[in-house]
C-alpha cells in the first residue's frame, strides 16, 4: 500500500490488537466466573464482565456474596486498562503524524 497509508494501517492494527486484548481478557473472565459457578453461563459472565469493566454497571447481573466486591475491582481495573490503552493509541498516532506528515 506504500509509505502513504503505513500509518493508517499501524493506527488501525494497533486498535484491533488492543480491542482482541480486552475481548480475551473478558472471555477469561467469564470463564473464572462461570467455573467457580457465579454465573449461569459463559455469555452472562462476558456480558457482566462487559457491563462491569465499561463501567456501564446496569446492574441487573450481580454476583453473589462474598464475591459481590469483584465487581468494583473489576471496573476500577476497567478504568484504567482503557485509560492505558487510549494512552497508548495516542502516542501510536502521534508517532504516525510526526512520521507521515
């Protein structure tokens, strides 16, 4: 594709990586949640992992006592795994602009 759009193509493979990231480690924990038999199945422990690390916390799957405080932990890491992620995409751009500009 040449030198032109290289930039393009690092920006968005950087993206997939991290979104294939944070789809894995939702996919793990909802399989923990679903082995220690918090959840029915997998896809509520992805979807409540889901809900939880967005910090969208519709609240209409809850895990039971005393694992009711994984939820918080799980969102606070959420927060800064996006954060850390939206960080890093930054400089990938940055990087790109200062490079292909």
């Amino acid at each position: 594709l040449g030198f032109h759009h290289s930039g393009k193509l690092i920006v968005i493979g950087c993206f997939a990586v991290l979104l294939t990231a944070h789809l894995a480690e939702a996919a793990v924990w909802a399989l923990f949640l679903k082995r220690h038999g918090l959840v029915s199945d997998f896809g509520e422990g992805f979807y409540f992992t889901g809900v939880t690390v967005t910090t969208l916390g519709y609240g209409d799957v809850i895990l039971p006592p005393p694992w009711r405080q994984l939820g918080p932990l799980l969102a606070i890491a959420g927060v800064l795994k996006f954060g850390c992620s939206s960080a890093f995409l930054f400089v990938v751009m940055q990087t790109v602009w200062a490079d292909h500009l």
